[in-house]
C-alpha cells in the first residue's frame, strides 16, 4: 500500500498501457507532432495524481480509443480485456462511436450536456483529459503564436468557447485543484 493507502497499480493497468500503444503508436498529437502516446499517459498521471482508481486509470488511458480507433469493435475489445466499468467510463468521454462523424456544434453540445449528469469517474477522465488538453493547447500557442488556430475546424472563437463551457460545468459539478487549473490556463488562452 503507497501512503494514502490505494493499492498500487497492478498487472491490468500494464496491460491496457501496452493495448494503449498498440492502438495509438502511429498517431501524434495535432499541432506539436509529440506521439500521442504521451497525451495518454498525461491523462492517466493526472487521474492518478487526483486519488483515481486504477479502473479509472485504464480508462484514461484508453479514453480516446473508441473514438479514434475502430469504434463499436474496440468498445467490445476493450470491455473483455478491462471490464464493464473501464467501459463505462469510456463511453462517458466518447464525443462519437459511429461514422459518419456528426457536425462540430452538435459533437460538443451533446458532450457538454451528456457530463453535467456524469458519474464522477467520467468527470475525472473527462477533466484530466480536458486538462491536459488545454496545457498542450498554450504550450503550442506560446510556442507558434495564432497560427494554430489554423489547425481546428471551428477556429480559436469555438475552440475557446468549448473550453470556456467545459470549465463552467466542472465547477458546476464540483471544483477542484485540475478545475482551477483549467480555469488558470483557459485565462491566458483568452489573452
């Protein structure tokens, strides 16, 4: 047992950090080219770092595979080899599982509206997903300046607007140290 006495991590989450890597090795991140693998692990530190499970652990880093590798097929995967719950939390941070993709405004808004009635699992992923995000989002920004802008289909106005009504429902649904973060971070987006 660590100090706050959770159990440590076992054999599982080695599993699903490797079944990560298989899933994700060939994608990287949109602006700065970093493997993706390294957004997964941030996730999965932050939901640590905040008293997380090791179910929710494993979801976080697995909380973009539906969506970005092989949707109703990879949900079915990963549920035998982790479980109903790791699923669970999943699909509570899946935008979409069945192409054709739906529209930006929609994607969003029915994300927004689907967490502020999450269980606090898929908040968690949800926020440390978010989160990191929004780090690597002004890292790229002080970095490249207003041409990353260039990069997402809605523009810089949207995007904000995204973040800006994500961080209202997280402090809505209770706030925290990666809510205040999140706030601090989106203030200097909006500089």
């Amino acid at each position: 047992m660590n100090q706050q006495n959770q159990p440590l991590l076992t054999e599982k989450f080695t599993e699903a950090l490797v079944y990560a890597t298989r899933l994700h090795g060939d994608q990287v991140r949109k602006i700065s080219g970093v493997p993706y693998v390294s957004h997964l692990l941030s996730v999965a530190a932050l939901v640590l770092e905040a008293g997380g499970t090791e179910e929710e652990a494993i979801a976080a880093l697995l909380h973009d595979s539906i969506e970005d590798q092989g949707g109703k097929s990879t949900r079915e995967e990963i549920r035998q080899l982790f479980g109903e719950t790791v699923v669970t939390i999943i699909d509570g941070c899946t935008e979409w599982d069945t192409p054709p993709k739906p529209p930006w405004q929609e994607r969003k808004q029915r994300y927004l509206d689907h967490l502020r009635c999450a269980s606090p699992s898929v908040r968690l992923v949800s926020l440390a997903d978010k989160l990191h995000n929004a780090r690597s989002l002004l890292a790229d920004w002080q970095q490249r300046g207003d041409i990353i802008w260039h990069h997402f289909s809605c523009g810089k106005e949207k995007t904000l607007w995204f973040y800006q009504s994500l961080l209202e429902v997280y402090q809505q649904t209770g706030s925290d140290v990666m809510t205040q973060e999140l706030e601090r971070v989106i203030k200097e987006l909006f500089e």
